[in-house]
C-alpha cells in the first residue's frame, strides 16, 4: 500500500521530482511514483485517483509545469491532500506554473511548494508531517531528522569560525 502518490504530468519532470522519491525512501514513507497529464490524460488521472484512494493513499503529490493543472485536477477529484511542485518549463521561468498551482478556487486547495528540486523535497517533507499526526513513529523520525538538521548547522557554524 502506497500511503503517498507522485504524479508527474511529464516524464521530462522525473530529474526535477525525483528528490521527492528520495526523501521519501529515506524517511521509509511508501509511494507510488508515476506520470499522469490533467489534459492528455484525464481519465487515467481520475482512474489513478480512485484506485490510490481505494488502496489507503493519504496524500498526493503532483507536479506539473507551464498550465500546471494537474494538482488541481487531482484537487477536484479527492477530499485527501494535495501539495503542488511547480515546474520551470517555459520561457516563464515556472511563474506561470506557480501561479496555476498556487490560484486553486476556494474549496478545492493545493498546498503550494517551492518550484523545482528544492519544492519537491518539501513536498515530501510536507507529506511526510501529514502523515506523522497519526503516526507517533514518523513524527519521532521527523524530529530526529530536525536535530541532524539543527546539528549540522552548528558543525558548519564552527568549522567556519575555526577556519574564518
């Protein structure tokens, strides 16, 4: 059982999303890792919807680039969360990717991640929190995974004053 869907809507977007799987993989969250388009593909779209849902899936996760409608597709479809990785994909520099992702109409939101590596690692940081309110070992690793965090900031803090 996958407890987190990834949905691409290119498979262009697997380097750019990836880091997402990898935090997952490290935190041990199960997930399902695919492509899926809102326009292309809608019916796979709902059909992937609907069989996650049926097999426990929490959370969704899905990234897109230019009209970037396919976390709000997968919005329209389900009442579980979901976080949007905006894609740089156009001459926009992923503005217009943002924007679709973060301007869902009222009822239907996407939270709304950082654009490219760097959103999908929060993205699965985020999932990860979602899924840690009702499970005490997840939020235990979180909070181990923040103090390495923390750590590693103040190694970094005086290595550089040793060095400065």
């Amino acid at each position: 059982m996958s407890t987190v869907a990834i949905f691409m809507g290119s498979l262009s977007d697997e380097e750019t999303v990836r880091p997402c799987a990898d935090v997952l993989d490290d935190l041990g969250i199960d997930y399902t890792f695919t492509v899926t388009s809102a326009h292309r593909t809608p019916e796979r779209t709902a059909r992937l919807i609907q069989e996650m849902e049926d097999s426990g899936c929490q959370v969704f996760i899905c990234a897109a680039g230019m009209a970037a409608h396919l976390a709000g597709a997968v919005a329209a479809k389900t009442i579980r969360p979901v976080i949007g990785i905006p894609v740089t994909a156009s001459a926009l520099g992923g503005m217009d990717a943002l924007l679709a992702t973060v301007q869902m109409p009222p009822g239907f939101p996407v939270g709304t991640v950082a654009l490219d590596r760097a959103g999908a690692r929060n993205a699965a940081w985020m999932a990860a929190q979602i899924l840690a309110l009702h499970d005490t070992e997840l939020a235990q690793k979180l909070r181990e995974v923040r103090e390495d965090f923390k750590e590693g900031v103040e190694l970094a803090a005086n290595e550089l004053q040793r060095h400065g």
